[in-house]
C-alpha cells in the first residue's frame, strides 16, 4: 500500500467545528466538530478519493511541494 501526502485546509465554521478542503485532490472535502475530529475525517476522504481514482483508472496526483499559508496584517 502506497503513502500519500496531502495539504488539507481547515476553515473554521460558522456553526462551530471545521470543514477542511484537499487543493490537490478536486472535489475531496470533509468537517468534523473538533480539530482532531476534522484532521481524521479528512484522511478518511482523501483515502475514498484515492480509491475512487483508481477505481475509474485515473490517475492520483501526488503533491511534491506543499502549499503553506500565513496571516499578514494590511493597512489599508
């Protein structure tokens, strides 16, 4: 079994808990009501994505560099 590595994005929800984005896999998102609980889910829907795509014999992109986000404070 092959490992894959994936940026996930949290988003903080306006109801409380996380839903989490995947940029590399389209259409691969996830929630969760705690952190921990959102990280989880995420890796259990990119393992789902990743079936699904070779399921159809697509191809599985694999992230080689990782996005990174920061905050800055702009005047404006």
């Amino acid at each position: 079994m092959k490992t894959y590595k994936y940026a996930i994005i949290l988003h903080p929800s306006s109801e409380g808990g996380y839903w989490i984005s995947v940029p590399s896999l389209r259409g691969c998102y996830s929630q969760g009501s705690s952190l921990t609980e959102a990280i989880e889910n995420a890796k259990e829907a990119i393992a789902l994505c990743i079936e699904d795509l070779v399921a159809h014999g697509e191809p599985v992109p694999e992230e080689t560099e990782h996005p990174q986000a920061i905050i800055v404070d702009v005047a404006a």
